[in-house]
C-alpha cells in the first residue's frame, strides 16, 4: 500500500464519484480506477459500493479513509519537523483543542504568536478530550488543549487556573442581583451536563443532599449551551464556556461550589520530538 493510493483512495471517498476524483487529481479514469482495483486486492477487503451511481464507501472503506487520513497527515507532519529542526522561523503548528477552552485560549494568543513569526501557519483540530488525545498519540497534532483530568504518565502539561462552573438558562430560578448561587438553588431544575462533568457535578450535588436532576447529556460545551437556549433546562458548563455561541436570552451565573472547579491544560506526549515552532508556542503559557 503506498501514499499515493492512500492520497487516490481519499479522492474517491470525498468526491464519492470516480470521474469527478480522477479530474481534481488531474489523471485519467481508467488508471484512478485499476488502482482502487489493486489497492482492494492488496488488502483482500471490498472499499466501495459499485452498484450506484455515487460512490458508496464499505465498512472497511470508511475505516480506511479515516486511517488514510491519519497517515498522510502523520507523513506531512514529519515532513515540516524535518525541515524544521533547527529554527522555528517557518512551519506549521497543529493544535487539537476541545471548544469550551479553545475558543478562549487561543484567538488572542495565536494572534500575538503570529505576529512575532508572521511564516508560521496554524493547523486546528476541534473535538472532545478522547478525540484530542487520540490526535496527539497518532502524531496528527502536537499540542492540546483539553480539561483535566488525563494521564500524567503519558503527557506533559502546563496547567493554567482553576475556574468555576456556571448554570445557563433561558429561564433562570435565581434573581439578577446574585452575584452567584450554590448547588441547592438548582435542587429543582432538570439540568444539561456535558457527559466529561457529568460525574463531577453529580458529586458536587450530592454533597449537597440532593440528586440532580439529568434531562439530557450532550458531549460538548457548545452542544450544552444550545441546549439550553432551547428552554428544556439548566445548562451547567465551565465559566469560559461564556461567548461560545451568540444568543442574547441566555443568563449566566457562578456556582459557588469549589468542587465544580475544573481547570484546563496545555499537553504533549512525552517522549516525543517536539518541533521548535511548538516550543516556542508553549513559551506563550509558561511566562
């Protein structure tokens, strides 16, 4: 199995029609075809449908397409890391980073970055901590930026500080004037965790004297908050969840509760080459 089939394969699969791929690849039908043929004997598996009109990606085409992509992004990495090992000047810096700490990390930092090294470009990956962290072991991005806990034996971080969780809603049962409500105050409220915090908020809860009550589990901030602006409950979510999306009903406040404190962190594999535009980048949260 070589690159260029991989790069072929991926063609076929995002333009799902043979013809169309072999245009944006700039060769002919017949060889894009008898390569897919050669690449299925290979591996004795079947990768396409061929009894439609569109492509129609198999089982084991589906999972080849992901690995595919993981590879040629794993061989463009070592390429860049390669051509730079000794300066940092130039390259390209792939981040992973789930949204809730992302979106308020990062705009302002890379902005100041990239006008420090104006050659270096930026490469993001969203997603939820297991997807960062599988990205980080594949070699597909160098850094992350997920919320704690994770496996200390397996990454390097830079922990930044605390912050609290916040309820969201549309219809909220505290008053304006609070400048913050304890756990009890949602005692009544069906509530819209993101699945990572559920474990954390229903301690905090139940040290409280009461369970909450769970009306729907989602598997990110963002998805939590749009939840919430629907109307059908209390939305509970990190503080720097606020911004990330835009609907003016929706009112904020902090839980006063030190347990619901979560914190976010910077990581990297350890024992990994790191390349010098990621070490530079990293300078950014150790000062």
């Amino acid at each position: 199995m070589e690159i260029r089939q991989l790069k072929y394969f991926l063609a076929i699969a995002e333009e799902e029609n043979i013809t169309k791929a072999a245009e944006k690849l700039h060769i002919s039908q017949p060889p894009l075809s008898q390569q897919l043929k050669l690449l299925e004997e290979e591996l004795g598996v079947k990768l396409i449908e061929r009894n439609t009109r569109n492509i129609k990606l198999t089982g084991a085409g589906k999972k080849l397409q992901y690995r595919a992509e993981q590879i040629l992004n794993l061989v463009e990495t070592t390429v860049k890391e390669l051509k730079d090992i000794d300066d940092g000047i130039k390259g390209t810096l792939s981040i992973g980073t789930v949204s809730s700490s992302g979106a308020a990390l990062l705009p302002w930092r890379i902005r100041s970055f990239h006008e420090k090294y104006p050659e270096i470009n930026f490469q993001m990956w969203d997603g939820d901590s297991h997807r960062i962290l599988e990205l980080l072991e594949s070699g597909i991005v160098e850094i992350g930026i997920i919320r704690t806990p994770f496996n200390t034996d397996v990454y390097e971080s830079i922990c930044l500080p605390s912050e609290p969780m916040i309820a969201v809603s549309i219809n909220p049962p505290w008053k304006d004037e609070k400048e913050y409500i304890f756990p009890i105050e949602l005692k009544e409220e069906p509530l819209i965790v993101d699945r990572r915090f559920e474990s954390l908020i229903v301690k905090a809860f139940n040290r409280a004297g009461f369970e909450p009550k769970i009306v729907c589990r989602s598997d990110d901030v963002r998805s939590t908050l749009l939840w919430a602006s629907t109307g059908i409950g209390v939305a509970i979510v990190p503080k720097a969840g606020i911004g990330l999306i835009q609907n003016g009903n929706l009112k904020y406040k902090e839980i006063k509760e030190s347990s619901l404190e979560t914190q976010t962190a910077i990581i990297w594999m350890k024992n990994r080459y790191l390349s010098s535009v990621a070490r530079r980048f990293l300078e950014n949260f150790k000062e």
